[in-house]
C-alpha cells in the first residue's frame, strides 16, 4: 500500500471517489459536485487547511483520505481532522484504511491531536477506528451551512 497526495491530474478520479463517498453509509446526507470541485481547487492551491491523499494498492487507486488542519487549544496543538476516508468497495476488508491512517498519523506525527467522525449506520468504520486508538467523544455538534 501506497499514500500520494492528490494530484491536479486525479480530479475526475478524486470527484467520482467523493461522490460515491457522500452517497454512501459513511455519511448522512449527499453533497453537491460544485463542493467537490471547489475542495479540489482549495487542495490545488495550497495546503494549508485541507490536503487529500489517495490510497494506492498494487499500482490502483484503492480510495483516498481528505484530512483537516485546525489548531486546538484543548489539545495544546495542531488537530489533524480526518474528514473523509474512503476504501473503494473492491479493496475492503483488507486492512488497506486501517494502514492508510496508520502511515497518515506518522505522516503527522507532531500533531497534538487526531480526530475523525462516523455515521452510526457504519458500525464497522466504527471498530477499526477505536481499534487504532480512537475514543468516542461525549460532544455534540452543532453547525450552520451557509450556501
């Protein structure tokens, strides 16, 4: 297995991933291609706040992983937000995500603080993460989307 940061060349690759992504039980809602062209054009242009990786498995594009950067107080340091990770369906149950996020948290390995979200209707997503470390948080969130 193999982490590259996404390219300008993968986004017709990295749009079809993130679709299937948003219709999938990993999320609770779809989202609309002009967001996944406008992350991509934000990914294009700098690194700053979001970055996206694709997984890659014997020479193929086996999904990919888009993660967040945010400062934390609580932490006491940088917070690397896994926002979306995404195995395609043919690569699964391989181990290939739990990999991936492995090498992504020594990647960022000066950061004070991994965190990442799952649907309830993706139990399994669920294990592999607490299996890595992860512990549920008690916190609810709350937001406002403005468009």
């Amino acid at each position: 297995m193999n982490l590259r940061k996404i390219l300008q060349s993968d986004k017709e690759k990295y749009i079809e991933m993130a679709t299937e992504f948003y219709n999938s039980e990993a999320v609770d809602h779809a989202v609309d291609t002009p967001n996944f062209e406008k992350a991509f054009d934000e990914m294009m242009r700098s690194d700053t706040y979001v970055e996206c990786w694709f997984i890659e498995e014997n020479a193929k594009i086996a999904g990919y992983i888009m993660l967040l950067k945010t400062y934390s107080q609580e932490a006491g340091g940088i917070c690397i937000w896994f926002d979306e990770v995404w195995v395609e369906p043919e690569f699964r149950g391989r181990g290939i995500g739990g990999n991936a996020l492995k090498q992504m948290m020594s990647i960022y390995s000066d950061a004070a603080r991994f965190r990442l979200e799952y649907s309830e209707e993706n139990p399994r997503a669920a294990q592999l993460y607490r299996r890595l470390g992860f512990d549920d948080l008690v916190y609810r969130q709350m937001c406002i989307d403005k468009h």
